[in-house]
C-alpha cells in the first residue's frame, strides 16, 4: 500500500492539532523511535524531534551509525551530562518554537517535565502508533523475511524432535535427555544463522508455562508448544508457534490439533479490512464446534516494531488494509496439555495473505 | 558480595524520602522492571509497586509465567482498556496509601499524570540505578555464563577468518566472498547455540561503522572489529570486543594492538574501588606511551541489565566492589583502520578479576 511517509503523518497531526513539533524521548528499542528514527544499535537515549520543517534525531553514541540509516535531516550527538530530554527542549528553542508540543503517552516524566519548563505545552498524540498499524510493502517485506526465520527456526524445532527417541519415559536426543533448554538452544542458532535475533523462543511442555532456563525434561505423547518471535535487525518481528508431540496417542491432541487448525483457516479469509469482530467469531466459533471451550486467549494482535501491538482483535480496533497480524489460537485440557497454533497474516483489499508457511501437522 | 536485597534498598529509600511506595511501569526490557520484577517475556506494559510492607508486580500478559520468577510477594493481571500507569493508581488507594510516590526519573508520563491525579506526589528517586551498579555474585555469575557465550561467539569469528583466504583482492570463505553479514551470521549462531541472546553483534570493516545489514566485504590486511554484546535469559548482557586481520603486514596495525592491550594490562590493576580516574589516567597514558592519541571513544562503562549503563569512568561515578565494567580501548587512524579491544572486567577489594578469557591476538 501507499501511504505518507511518516514525517508526513506527524506533520499532518502537527497541523491539524495546531502544535509546533513532536517529540519523544527512549531507549534504542522503543518502537516509536525505531519507527521515526531507524536507529538500531545506540546505546543510551534517543531524541527524535519533528517540526513542520524538518526532523532531527538525537544519539547519545554511534552518531555515525545512525546517520547511516536515519531518513529524516539531521542526526545530533547528545548525552553526557546533560538528560535527552533537556536536550530536546534546547534544540526546540534553538529553532525559535513555541506553542504546544504533542508527545506519545509513554515519553519519560522527566523529558515532559523539561518541556513543561522551558515554556511548552505537552500534549499527547497517538499518531505514530496509528500510523504504525497499517505496514506500507517495505515493512512487509522485512517482516516476510524474519518470518522466513521463525520457519528455519521450527524446522530445526521438528528435525530435533524427530529425532528424539523414548527411552526410560522420555526423550532423548543425541545420546542426552531432551530439555526444553537445549530444543531452545538448536532453534536460535538455526534464527541467528538466518540474520535473525532469536530474543523470544518459548517451549511449553505439556501445558506449562514456558520459562528461559527451563530443563523440563519431554514425554513421549506431551504437547510441546514451540512459540517463535524473531526480531529482524530493522526491529521487525515475525511469529510462528506449532505444537508437536512425539509418540502421540491422537486422541484429545489431535481432535485439539483439527480445532486450532479449522479456526484459523476459517478466520484468514475474514480479515478483509475493519472485519475484527467477524475473525474473533470464526475463530472461537470453529474451536466451539469441535467441542471445544474457546480460550480466552486465543485471538490476534497486531506484530510489527513490537513483540504485540496494535490492533487487536477484541479491542474494537480497525484492520486497515496493509496490518499485520499474529492469529493465535489455544486449545488447553489440565490433564492433556495446550495446542497452539498462530500464524502471521497480513490483510489485503479481500481477505488474509498468510506470511510464510509452515505445516501445522503434530507430527515433527 | 552481601548487600540488601532489592526490594529493601528501596524500602531503605521509602523511610528516608518519608515516601508510601516506588512505583514504575515500562515493557519487560525495561532495566529497573527487570530488577525488582525478574518477569523476562512478557508483551506489552509492566507495572511494579513496592510499597513498606508489599511488592506487586502488574503484568498485562502470562500472568502464569511472570509469578514463577517474580521474587516479591504477587502478581496482578493488568493490561486490557486501562492503562498501566492508571492501574498502579489504583492499587495504590486499594492499599489506603496517600503522600508521595517515587519513581524513576523515566517513568512513562502518563503514568506520573494518573498518579498525580489520583492525589500522589510523585516525586523522582534514582535508588534502583544506584542499586544496580555493585552487582551480586548471583548477578556476575550470571554475567559471567553470557559472556562465556560471547567467548563462544569471537571462537566462531577467528574459525571463520581463519578459513578464509585471499582471492581477487578479497577475503573468501567456503567458496564465496565474506561479507560482515556472513561473519555476524556465524558468530549469531554461536552465541544462541549457549542459549544466549546474540542481539548486538557489529562487524567494522577498515574502520567504517557497523550497521546490522552491511554486505561489506573484507580485504586481506583489513582491521576487522568485532563487537559482541549477548545477553542472557535474565536480562544481563556480557561484552567482549577483539580486532582481527587476515594477511595484515604488521606495521600500524600490530602497533596499534600492542598500545591497545598495554593499556587494558595497565588498566585492570587500577580498577580498585572508587579507582575511576586512576583507570581512565591509565588507559589514555598506555595508549600514548606507544605514540598513539587518546581516542575520545577509550574508557570504561558499566555493564548490566543494560548494555551501557552507570557508572562510567569519566562520569565521576564511584566503582564499588562488585561494579562489572567493560574497559574499550580504541586506537584509530583514517586510513589504516581500528584496533578496538574491549574485556569485561569485574572490581574486586584489590584490583578488577576479568570475566571470562580471550586471546587478544590479531592474528585469528
């Protein structure tokens, strides 16, 4: 899709709000400054200012590198001694504003209490993280690739699972017990070999909740829920999560395995534009007709600069043409374990465009 | 070392302020959300309160996981239509507290405005960064495991260089030319195979900046600067940079390694506590002694549940026993290139102790 850039956007918001520039003030992995500033890679604060007239960012280290990759004028040191955010409010006097400043929600305290000093009017706008709902072909693109990561990611996740095998109630591969830890460790080496940061890879085994470390060891016939979130080196994310089970019974797995897998075929084709509710429908509708009680949650949620973003599919938010969704369904019994399934899709002018494929088969 | 716990420091900071509760709200890779929360993983806003006599932890998503690490006393379901910062409020008056409320000086604003609505004066405190700087044995040896990773990872780059040989005025490996790209992707590899986060990795070629897509590739006698950063599971990263080149012919290059390496050598036994401008005096005085300039880029920062964070050696900031530091030196010329080594060092009662061990050879 075609959209304004994102200067544009703000600057739209700066006329219609009658505000002399927006501002905000984080880290380098603060989505709305990778979103304006493209800057990966800078340790410390960040600053980006946009006016009517142009668009600043503001690296406390690697000045060079960001002005490498920032798509706006001018890239300024900061840091030192000095706060980022009594930085900013120096830079807007410097360019002889006054007025109101519009900032998002989340800036720091302490940047909106300089601007309050130095004589401006703070006001919040959510400007950039509507405008970041919508991701132009670009963006799509980088989260296509990262997401081509999260299926080397799983297949690695299936070829160790495949080759796993019962000995002494549970799994072994390469000679050692199969830990949650070490399927962990084979998946984000096949990530990183891709470009990729693996930064979240969460095993489930049985039900559990995933946690970093874990060394839960891995049953013949346990689901193990593989959860992969890739981040591109642009601050893109992907996501894919597959269930698997070695030496399954079928049974309830595979009956649950059937319901995720009809829910999210039946809920791709709705996600035509501003269609959020009727997808939440579909999917909790299909999972229902297996038998199944819905979960709370399964559902979807935006991906982008963020692990988990805008929209949502139960928040009365739009799906504009161009968004890009995580559709994520859950199928979980105390004594069985949890099936889920998410796929990344983004939607078009008619309905979903899977991003990536992966088989959703139980079987590694 | 001993110290007072987390939770404790802060309530030490609550009864000397005359305060009712420290109060912060960010996403799970906010550094003081990782200290006092432990929660890894967890998508969108957290919320913590710790308060006298209770420490709370807000997690809008996997409520489940986030209990199983967080070491205070519960866990609250957050997130949904009410902001972060409003339910902090909430909690506050739930508890029948009134008076002033501390956080950090980043605390997102508007958070500070729900709570200066809801009565509170907010009031900031840097308690939690102060606390944050002498780390605990349990924190560098988690320091310690990431940086093994990074070992691991700089192992896989001089492998990588080393099979590599000059064809057509270039370096090749396995039959095709090696860009920064295809080294970072080894070296990434490498780092997740530990079970580690490789998340910032920056290949320098010749002394050009690192940026993370670069098809840079390599020449024979070229100063190859890499920059390793991994962080683990808990949040806590390592740092480790070594320069290498292939087929160099000595001269600038080995000059500039040896005044690289005398200053870290000369450097480590000054890192006494509240050494800070002895280290600092040190590394810019070797650097000279080989007829080198003092890089403005040469010092010492600390490292942590940041990859930069206090204290610095130039900052005036005080290194207490336990403080881990990466000490960088970097000696650079227009044309010849960069020398930049870089080892993480912890300060112990009577010197530093490096972290992990890597040969500083720039032959690979």
């Amino acid at each position: 899709m075609s959209r304004p850039a994102p200067f544009e956007q703000v600057r739209e918001e700066l006329r219609d709000r009658e505000a002399c520039a927006f501002v905000h003030v984080g880290r380098e992995d603060d989505p709305t400054l990778r979103y304006l500033g493209r800057a990966g890679r800078v340790d410390g604060e960040l600053g980006v200012v946009v006016t009517a007239d142009t668009s600043m960012l503001l690296a406390a280290d690697a000045p060079a590198a960001a002005r490498e990759t920032f798509p706006g004028d001018s890239v300024l040191p900061a840091g030192g001694e000095i706060p980022t955010g009594e930085r900013v409010g120096t830079v807007l006097d410097d360019l002889g504003l006054d007025g109101t400043v519009l900032t998002p929600r989340t800036i720091p305290h302490d940047a909106a209490l300089y601007l309050d000093e130095a004589g401006y009017a703070v006001a919040s706008t959510a400007v950039v993280d509507d405008a970041r709902v919508g991701k132009t072909d670009a963006e799509r693109l980088r989260q296509s690739t990262v997401q081509s990561a999260a299926c080397a990611g799983m297949r690695r996740a299936a070829a160790v699972l495949d080759a796993s095998h019962a000995h002494e109630g549970r799994l072994d591969w390469e000679d050692a017990p199969l830990t949650a830890l070490r399927l962990r460790r084979e998946i984000d080496a096949a990530i990183a070999a891709e470009g990729m940061a693996p930064g979240y890879t969460a095993i489930g085994v049985g039900g559990e909740p995933a946690t970093p470390r874990s060394e839960t060891t891995i049953e013949p016939g346990q689901t193990v829920v593989v959860d992969l979130a890739p981040q591109g080196p642009d601050g893109y994310h992907g996501r894919l999560v597959r269930t698997f089970v070695v030496d399954g019974d079928g049974g309830w797995t595979r009956r649950a395995q059937l319901a995720a897998e009809g829910a999210l075929d039946a809920a791709i084709p709705e996600l035509a534009p501003n269609g959020a509710d009727a997808v939440q429908t579909e999917l909790d509708a299909e999972v229902t007709a297996y038998g199944f009680d819905p979960s709370a949650e399964s559902g979807g949620y935006g991906v982008g600069l963020a692990r988990r973003e805008r929209p949502t599919l139960d928040g009365g938010d739009e799906l504009p043409v161009g968004t890009v969704l995580a559709l994520d369904v859950r199928v979980s019994n105390p004594t069985e374990g949890t099936v889920r399934l998410a796929d990344l899709v983004a939607v078009t002018e008619d309905g979903g465009e899977p991003l990536g494929a992966f088989p959703r088969s139980l079987s590694p």
